[in-house]
C-alpha cells in the first residue's frame, strides 16, 4: 500500500500552521475579555472605598468583581431614574449641563447617540451598502444610518442618506457621508457579517462561505485505513 510521504520540514509546517489556526482566536479573543475584565477591575477600585471592595476582605483577588459591580451600579442608576425623585435629579442635571455653552452640546450630542442606539425602536445601522468612497470607481463597505439631516437637505439636490464608512482594523472610528440614495448599493447581508468584514481586512464576511482553510497533511500515525 503506497503511503505520501511530505518532507519533515513541509510536515512541521502544516503542524504550525494547524496550531496557530485553533489557538490564534482564543488566545486573541481570551486577551480582550481580560482587557475589558482588568479595566473595569482598575476602574472600580480607584473610584469606591476599599471598605465597598471584596477583595479587600479576601486573602486573594477576584477578576471580574469591578465588572460585577459596575454592572450592578448601572443597574441602580437605572432603577433609581424610573422613580420620581430619579426623574427630577436627572432632569435637573440636564438643566445645570444646559447652561454650560460647551459641556451642553457635548452631552446633548452624546445622549441623542445613546438613545438611539439603544432604544429598542432604534434602527441604527439599518442596511449594510456599499458606496463610491473615496473616489468615483472605488467602493467602500458602510452603514446607512437614515435620512440627510433636515439642515442639509436644502443644500443637496434630491433625496440623500447618511451612511457611515468605518476604518479597518478599527471599525469605531471612520467617515460621516451623505450619498444620493440612487448611487448606494444596498448589501443582503447582516451587520455582524459586515463587521466580519472589515475586521478581517475583507477576508471573513460577507455572507458567503469562507474559502476552505489550507489542506493540513495529517500525520501517518493518525491517518485512517480509508486515508491511506
């Protein structure tokens, strides 16, 4: 029975290649979550008295507990603003920052995002398209997010939309254009799908399947009867 042999060199290879495959996203993905767990750790503690932190009465540390209790602090907040008395610190808050000339349009612009994303009827990011971005012949993936705003429909001529075009590999910065709605291209496929995208250089995404990842020659001690 005739059984392909590769080189060594070409064998340790595939065997690096196959290990960088299955551990490169969980290392990737197990460093960011403790990122945002450390951060939040840091944070916590240098804002709330040691007497309100567990690990002060703990002989070791918890990771997480910063994120736990910033949770938990939202939470409150939350809760404590469906009330009355919530309600009116709050609106009296906004009364005070509206009185600030700088502070006031920083915060106003800030909650109108907030709002928006997160309200429940909100349809950010509505369609994913493509648009003639930077230059004509030159396509950019973006997002549409609504209509011109009624201050610049004056100065279009017909009706424009909005469409943010996002950087890679960072996709929370980019570009704010207002494109004629006949020259976008609107994309069938999901917004986790064109982050996918851009977060991968346009290599993951899109909606289609993936090519096949580079044939891995099994070693011979692992082969089966029918591989051989």
């Amino acid at each position: 029975m005739h059984h392909s042999r590769q080189p060594l060199g070409a064998r340790l290879r595939n065997w690096l290649l196959a290990g960088m495959i299955v551990t490169a996203p969980l290392l990737i993905t197990a460093y960011v979550v403790w990122q945002v767990v450390d951060f939040f750790d840091g944070w916590m503690n240098s804002i709330l008295p040691s007497q309100w932190n567990p690990e002060t009465y703990l002989p070791f540390s918890l990771p997480g507990v910063g994120l736990l209790m910033a949770m938990a602090i939202l939470v409150l907040i939350g809760w404590s603003t469906a009330g009355l008395i919530g309600r009116t610190v709050v609106r009296w808050g906004e009364l005070l920052l509206a009185r600030m000339p700088v502070v006031r349009s920083i915060h106003a612009t800030l909650k109108q995002l907030f709002e928006t994303l997160f309200a429940q009827q909100a349809k950010a990011f509505r369609d994913v398209v493509m648009v003639e971005f930077p230059t004509t012949g030159q396509w950019s993936v973006g997002f549409m997010t609504g209509e011109a705003p009624g201050a610049l429909v004056d100065e279009l001529e017909g009706p424009h939309v909005s469409v943010f075009v996002p950087l890679t590999p960072n996709p929370t910065s980019g570009f704010i254009i207002f494109v004629p709605r006949s020259r976008i291209k609107v994309l069938a496929i999901t917004v986790d799908e064109a982050f996918k995208l851009i977060l991968s250089f346009g290599i993951v995404g899109g909606g289609r399947t993936p090519p096949p990842s580079p044939a891995i020659e099994e070693p011979e001690s692992i082969r089966t009867p029918e591989q051989v």
